[in-house]
C-alpha cells in the first residue's frame, strides 16, 4: 500500500507542486523572520565583541538605576578607586548623552538617522580602550571643541577646522563649536549602526550633561595580564555603587547583543508575522483542496484498494503519508527560502541604517528549522486529514463500475456554519450595543468562520450573479457553469482570496473613518491655523520639545493672537491605575485652551486651573465614576502620588478622550520641562505663510520640532493610518498570489478531471478561443466571487467595529471607502485572467481524439 501511494504520488507531481508552493510561502516568512534575527545578532555581538575587545569589566547601571529620577552617577573618587584595583590596569569613565544633534553645514539643517541614536560624549586624550581613534586633527582641549565621527563629518558636510552647530539636550539650545579631528571607531569604521557621534572636552561634557565636573555614567576597565574577567569583576563588585552593576567584558558584550536581537525580534515579529499567517491561513485551502480534488479523481483507484482487501485505515494513512512528503518538501524549500530572505533582510537593514557590521555569515538555530518542519507538515497534514477520510470511505463496487459522484447536500455544512455566525452575530450585536471591544472582536472572528463554511451555500445565488456579469457567449456560460456545478469546490478556492479581501476591506473601512473622523475633527474644533510639533523618536515627551522661552517669542511675533502650548507625561498614574490612554496633559491656560479647542462643558468649570486642580473628559468621568470636587490621586513622572482636585468635566471627542488636563505647575514633575506642542492662532487678515516662517525661525535651534499649519497636523495624522493601510495591502498582494495559485491548481485539476468533456466540446465546433474563454471565466467568476465575498463581511466587520468605536468617542463616522473596494474587484479580475492562462493554454491544446478516449 506505501509502495502505491508513492507511486501515485510521483505520477501527479505538477498537481501537487502548487500545493508545495504554498507552503514554501508561509513557511519562508515564517523561518525568514527568525533566520534575519538571529543573523543580525551574531553580527552585532561580533561588532560588540570586535569594538570592546580590550574591555575586562564593565560598571553599567543596572535596572535600578536606570529607573531613578535623576540616574546615579560615578564619581571621579569611584573611578579612581577602581583604578587602583590591584587587579586594573587601566580605567576609563563614561561620559555620554543621547540626542546631541549636528546641524548641516551646507544648509543649516539638523542631520538625522534612521532610527540609530545620535550621541555626544567626553574624551580627555587617547582613549586607553581604543574603542575611538583619532584619524587626523587632534582631541579637544576647550569649551568650543569638538571631534566628531567620520560618518558625522559625511552627514554635516563638514570638515576639520570648520564651525559646527550643534543641539544640546541637557540646557536645550544649539551652540556653535570648532571641530579639531576626525575620529574612526576601532578598525577604521565610520559608524558602528548609523549614529552620530560627537565628543566634547570631558570637562565640559560633564557640565553640559550632568550639571558638574567629576561625574560619570559608567566605567570600563582593563585587566593587568594574569588577571581574568571574572577575577576583577570580583574586585570591582565590593565597592560598586547602589544602581550600578560589574559585568565581564564578555557578559556585557554578550547583554549588548542580546538588547539588539530582542529589538530586531520584535521588528522582525511584527513585520514577518503577519505575512506568515496569513500566507499559511490562506494556503490552509489550497492544500485541502488540491487533496480533495486528487482524492476526487482517485476514487475508483482508491475503490480497487479497498476491493483488494485495503483496510479504511490504510486508504486514509495512504492520503496522510503523501500529505506529510508534500509537507516535508514544501518545509524544505520554505526553509531555505527564508534563510534567503533573512540574508537579503540582513544585508538591506544594515544598508538601510548605515552600519558597519562585521561579516558573520547567515546563523540558522534550531527555532526556524524546527518551526519550518512543524508547522509546514502539521498544516498539510491537517489540510489533507478531511479528504484523507473522505478517501476512505470510498465504497469498494465503486472500482467495477463507473459511479455518479453528485455533489453531497450542503444541509450539515450549513447547520455547521450557521452555529458559528449566529453566535457571532449575537456577539457582535452585544458588542456593538455595550458598546464593549472584547465580545465585538470575538463575534467577529465567529462571523467570519460561520460564512467561510457556509460560502458553498452562498455560491450559487452570488457567483450566478456574477456569471450574468461575465458569462457572454457560449463559452462564457460554460464557463459559469463549470464554476457554479461543484459549489464547495468552488467556494473553497474562492474562500483564499476572500481571506485577504475580508482583511484589507475591514481595515479599509477603519482607515478611512479614521482619516474623515479626524478631518472633520480638526477642521471644527481645532481653532489654530498654526501647529508646532515635536518629532519623540531621540526621546520621551518633556526630555524632548522646546522651552518655555521659545514660546514667549511666538507670543510676541506678530499676527500671533494665542498661544497654547501642550506639556504631557505618558507615565501618569491616576487613581492607583494605569496611565490615560489619551495622555495626560498640562498648559498654561485651560480657559484659553478651551476656547481654541471649542471644548464644551458636560459638568463643572473649564476655567484657569489653580495648582492641585484637574479637569477630565466625560468618557474617563464616567468610567472610572468620579465625582466633581472629588480629590484623586495622581502620581507623575517624578515628585510622587499627589492629589489633584476635579474641578470640571469637557465633552469627549477623537482627540479628547481618556485625557487628564492639568495645571502649568504640574510640569515640574513630568519628565522633563518641555513643551511637546504649540497651537498658535492668529489675529484676522493676518498671513499664515509669514507667521510660519517666523515660528520657523524661533524654533530653528530646536532640530526636532517641526512648524506648519493645520494641513500638516492632518498629514500626520493621516500617515500613521496610511503606513498601516499600507502593511495590510501587502498582506492582501500576497493572499491574492496565493489565492491566484490556488486558482490555478484548481483549473490546473479540474482540466485533467474534464479531459473527455473538453475533448467532446472540441468535437460538437468549440473551438481553442472558445476553451480558453471557457476557463477564463469561470476563473473570473471564483476571483471575484471570493472578492465579492471578503468585502461584504470586511465592509460589514469594519463598520461594526468603527460604529463600536463611535460609541466610545474614538470616532465619528463610519465611511466606506468606495473607490478602493473597486479597486479590489478589479483586481480580482485581473487576478482570475492571469491564474487562468496556463490551465486554458493547456486546456485548448489537447488533442481531441485522445481527449475523448481519455479515461
């Protein structure tokens, strides 16, 4: 019996290479992401490793510490101590700060990265450690110095001797200095992974970014020789500080590595994931019904087996052990297929950001290669275990004659899809009425399970529909009805691409009740035509912004009417909870805020809070059952839990919800004392243009905030919602390339299973053009049936979850965006042509006598 069914395997493998090429889709994204994450680690702990080579012991804050407000520091009494370990050689103290920006000599603009820090530190000499080196010029001696990396130099444009601009995050303003050197990293490197690097005079580092001279962030040492790692630790350990902890060089370049690999994996997770489910969800129904179909087509074969004495059993293990090979082959190509794509990953990602990452080859652990073997086998094994039982309840009498197979009765899938979407649609229902997330997503993954098993039932009335729409001529009713005559089949070839539809079509429809909702938002309450922001990616609200005195220089430009600048801390606790989701938020003045943004009183007063005082919107009053005049008690970035006294209640909208508004005051315990934001509105007939240009001009010393008027706050806004709109068109490219090979597999089996029926229809005068259209539309007709299918329940599954969402503030409309569903249908169009090429080619070419002959 295993003899035969590998023989039968290997007599139809053009009929199976579809179904493996589904699997090599999923597994490859799947593997590919683990394969990018584990390649670039290694590559970055041999950087780490390369760079510290000659550091034995590292004095790092530990978690403590990096959560104390302000961070300890070493001081120069520690590092000399440290220094005179009888086990040191050599000790270095760290003197750095995150977010010290170089200005463009050619243009005056701030230079940027993609994404990787942009640093300043102090040196006072040579570095004992070798970890920067000198390449021409020398180290700075005074106050206005600098030396500055090579790819910093190719970043700023600027050279030796010239004059460059810099922002100091520590005291928030730019100050030009003379760069006296050129510096590489160890091993002639110009950047290690796209940073900036800037060093100052170590005096005046630690001024600048601590306050005052003899303090350090960290330190490094260097053993004598006969002294290991793990021996000085030992010696370092007593006398560390409170907040810091000794590492061996090789744990913390080890700790370093690992830092980056579980950033990467987040990344990698986040952006490979989906791809990898969807690709294997949607290749779920490529495989069953490649397996259906060739069990179809096996049935006398498989009769004979069970005539012959074959056991059920053996008929059924016989459909399993051809799924597993399949699934074996598919995981193998998907492998290496993902090992490609996390060397290409590997290599764009570094390019992408500037690194100079040393060589370490591609690393495959055991995760992707298990991973891929597993998931790849188990979900053909699961995809072909209906059909493997369905081969082998073939009866044996089916072997000695021919046997009408009509299509089973679709009551039991029916009654089985109706007790999903029922539930479902009651879920949704409870949802949409309690106004409740949780039962809504849950009602809608049921929904969406109870019409996928229904869909056969829907075939007929839907894909009839649309026969009339493409079924012209002769052969295009042939066409419609080979597509409508076996309705599970076609349903489940159509169900691949109603997967990416049913995705893309519900995020459409969130999308673009977003973008209306904060349009119409903005535009009615918004009462600014200027808008300062801030750009958070160099660090947190308050650490990052402008000060205060560069908003007294907008107030006082002319054209300005009022000013209202926005502080926010994203830590609060309030009432011993979690932070608000919207922010909580202080400003100088609410009665001038409340006018600007047309906020409306539900309870209390809006007026001028007085320290200790806070208003909220109605949404978070309601939810978490406060009281006006009650006393809550909030705890900030810094200072403690205090209590703060609700003075007054706003009616919740898009942009005011789940807030806190405090007083100005409150700022001295938020993260830090910058503004994060300015809303500027003008006097009458003033120009919108000019006073642009002058806020520009204020704000020009700060390189991560940004001016313009309302149109840009709508644009950045609406860019967050069309990269995620993007990520999920991706993700419906690739369900239709799936779906589009499921399509042809489909035509593909059914050609072979119709070779008599064709060879008739060629002999009574259809000719090659006629086959051809024949195929073509009933390909065009399971496309856009399966189209047709996804927008209905993403329109449906959207709009539930945007009408879910009005109620709680978030939105204000739900809009359907028409233009793209067609799009959709169009391309489904496409898709069913181009899947349809080959099978009508070979379609059209068999030759007529042997097609009728055919057995």
């Amino acid at each position: 019996m295993l003899r035969a069914s590998l023989k039968s395997l290997f007599s139809r493998k053009l009929r199976l290479t579809l179904a493996i090429v589904a699997i090599v889709l999923g597994v490859s994204f799947l593997s590919g992401a683990f394969v990018l994450t584990d390649s670039l680690g290694a590559r970055f702990e041999r950087l780490f490793t390369s760079i510290n080579q000659n550091v034995d012991v590292q004095v790092a804050l530990n978690d403590d510490g990096q959560d104390e407000d302000p961070q300890p520091k070493l001081t120069q009494a520690q590092i000399d101590a440290m220094a005179a370990l009888p086990g040191a050689r050599s000790v270095s103290g760290d003197v750095s700060a995150i977010g010290v920006i170089p200005f463009d000599v050619e243009d005056g603009k701030p230079a940027t990265t993609s994404g990787a820090p942009q640093i300043g530190g102090g040196v006072k000499g040579d570095d004992p450690f070798a970890l920067v080196q000198l390449a021409e010029g020398s180290w700075p001696t005074a106050d206005d110095q600098v030396v500055i990396t090579r790819y910093t130099a190719d970043q700023t444009h600027a050279a030796n001797g010239d004059r460059l601009k810099i922002f100091l995050p520590e005291v928030n303003e730019a100050r030009e200095f003379t760069i006296t050197g050129i510096a590489v990293y160890d091993g002639d490197r110009d950047s290690l992974a796209g940073e900036t690097l800037i060093l100052f005079e170590e005096g005046f580092a630690q001024r600048t970014f601590y306050g005052q001279e003899g303090l350090f962030s960290g330190a490094l040492l260097a053993a004598r020789d006969g002294v290991t790692q793990e021996q000085l630790r030992e010696q370092v350990a007593p006398i560390v500080p409170t907040g810091f902890e000794a590492k061996t060089g090789e744990q913390a370049n080890q700790d370093a590595a690992n830092d980056v690999q579980e950033g990467l994996s987040a990344i990698t997770t986040y952006f490979f994931g989906p791809f990898a489910i969807v690709a294997l969800l949607v290749g779920v129904f490529l495989i069953f019904n490649t397996f259906n179909i060739l069990v179809a087509q096996r049935a006398s074969e498989l009769a004979l087996f069970r005539a012959m004495g074959a056991s059920w059993g053996q008929v059924t293990s016989s459909v399993l052990i051809e799924a597993v090979l399949v699934g074996i082959v598919g995981s193998t190509l998907g492998l290496l297929a993902g090992i490609g794509l996390g060397l290409a990953g590997s290599a764009a990602l570094t390019s992408l950001i500037g690194a100079q990452l040393p060589g370490a080859g591609i690393t495959v652990s055991a995760t992707p290669v298990i991973l891929a073997y597993v998931v790849g086998i188990l979900v053909t094994v699961v995809s072909a275990f209906v059909p493997a039982i369905r081969a082998s309840s073939v009866p044996p009498l089916a072997a000695m004659r021919e046997v009408s197979r009509p299509d089973k009765p679709l009551r039991v899938l029916t009654i089985v899809g109706l007790v999903f979407a029922l539930p479902g649609i009651g879920l949704l229902v409870l949802g949409l009425v309690g106004s409740s997330l949780t039962p809504l997503l849950f009602g809608a993954l049921l929904t969406f399970l109870g019409v996928v098993i229904i869909s056969p039932l829907l075939t007929k009335p839907l894909a009839g529909l649309i026969g009339r729409a493409v079924g012209w001529g002769m052969s295009g009713r042939l066409g419609v009805r080979n597509a409508l005559r076996n309705p599970r089949r076609t349903a489940v070839t159509a169900a691949a691409l109603m997967i990416g539809v049913t995705l893309v079509s519900g995020a459409s429809v969130l999308g673009e009740s977003f973008t209306r909702t904060i349009n119409e938002t903005i535009n009615a309450t918004v009462g600014a035509e200027v808008i300062v922001q801030t750009n958070t990616t160099a660090g947190p609200p308050g650490e990052v912004g402008f000060p205060d005195r560069a908003t007294d220089q907008v107030r006082e430009l002319s054209g300005v009417d009022q000013v209202v600048p926005l502080y926010i801390s994203l830590d609060a606790r309030v009432d011993g909870g979690t932070p608000p989701f919207g922010g909580t938020f202080a400003m100088d003045d609410l009665s001038v805020a409340r006018d600007m943004f047309a906020m409306k009183t539900v309870e209390g007063d809006l007026r001028t809070l007085q320290p200790g005082e806070f208003v909220t919107d109605q949404n978070t009053f309601e939810a978490r059952g406060w009281q006006v005049g009650q006393s809550i008690p909030i705890q900030l970035d810094k200072g403690g839990e205090q209590q703060y006294r609700l003075i007054g209640v706003y009616e919740s909208t898009p942009i005011w919800t789940d807030t806190l508004m405090l007083p100005k005051q409150a700022v001295a315990n938020f993260a830090g004392p910058l503004a994060l934001q300015a809303y500027v509105s003008l006097d009458d007939g003033a120009s919108t243009d000019t006073v642009v240009a002058d806020i520009e001009r204020v704000m020009a010393d700060y390189p991560l905030v940004t001016v313009g008027d309302r149109s840009a706050l709508l644009d950045q806004f609406n860019s967050f919602i069309d990269i995620a709109l993007g990520i999920i068109y991706v993700l419906l490219g690739v369900a239709i390339l799936i779906a589009l090979l499921g399509i042809l597999n489909t035509l593909l089996l059914s050609i072979f299973e119709r070779t008599r029926e064709l060879g008739l229809l060629r002999a009574v005068g259809l000719n090659r053009g006629g086959v051809m259209r024949m195929v073509g539309t009933e390909s065009v007709v399971m496309a856009v049936f399966g189209c047709l299918l996804g927008i209905i329940v993403g329109v449906g599954l959207g709009a539930a979850l945007s009408a879910a969402l009005i109620e709680r503030d978030f939105l204000t409309v739900v809009a359907i965006p028409w233009v793209s569903l067609i799009v959709f249908v169009v391309i489904a169009v496409f898709a069913g042509v181009l899947a349809a090429l080959w099978p009508a080619w070979r379609a059209a070419r068999l030759n007529v006598l042997q097609a009728i002959a055919y057995e």
